[in-house]
C-alpha cells in the first residue's frame, strides 16, 4: 500500500494558537475502524505540526502507519 503525505496549510488566524505550547487533540482510525484521540502537547516551526510521542507506543505506531493523522 502507497501511503502519500496530505499537506496541509495552517491559516494565518490560527497560528498564534500554536506558538504557545499548547494542548491539542489527535484523533485518528485505529486497525479495527474505532476512532481513538488523545491530548497532546502540540508545536509550531512554521511549516509543520509538531507532536512526540513514544516509539514504541500505540500512538507512536499509529502516526507512523498513517500520514493523515
């Protein structure tokens, strides 16, 4: 399977909500179609949404596998 990156640009209104360190809900599809969301730190370089996560967490695995979330 062919997994593309979906770029997506953040509007300038909203980009003060992100240069604080703020917390934000990911959801995403888990491998049984059930909707999974967790709270978040969440970052800004300017380009890119920045999160962290584990490696080896069932986040972190999900992230990985699918670049829409």
């Amino acid at each position: 399977m062919t997994q593309t990156t979906l770029p997506v640009r953040v509007r300038d209104h909203l980009v003060d909500l992100l240069n604080d360190g703020v917390l934000g809900h990911v959801t995403w599809l888990t491998s049984r179609g059930r909707l999974n969301t967790a709270i978040m730190w969440i970052d800004y370089d300017g380009e890119h949404l920045l999160t962290s996560s584990r490696l080896g967490s069932a986040k972190g695995r999900a992230f990985r596998s699918d670049p829409r979330v």
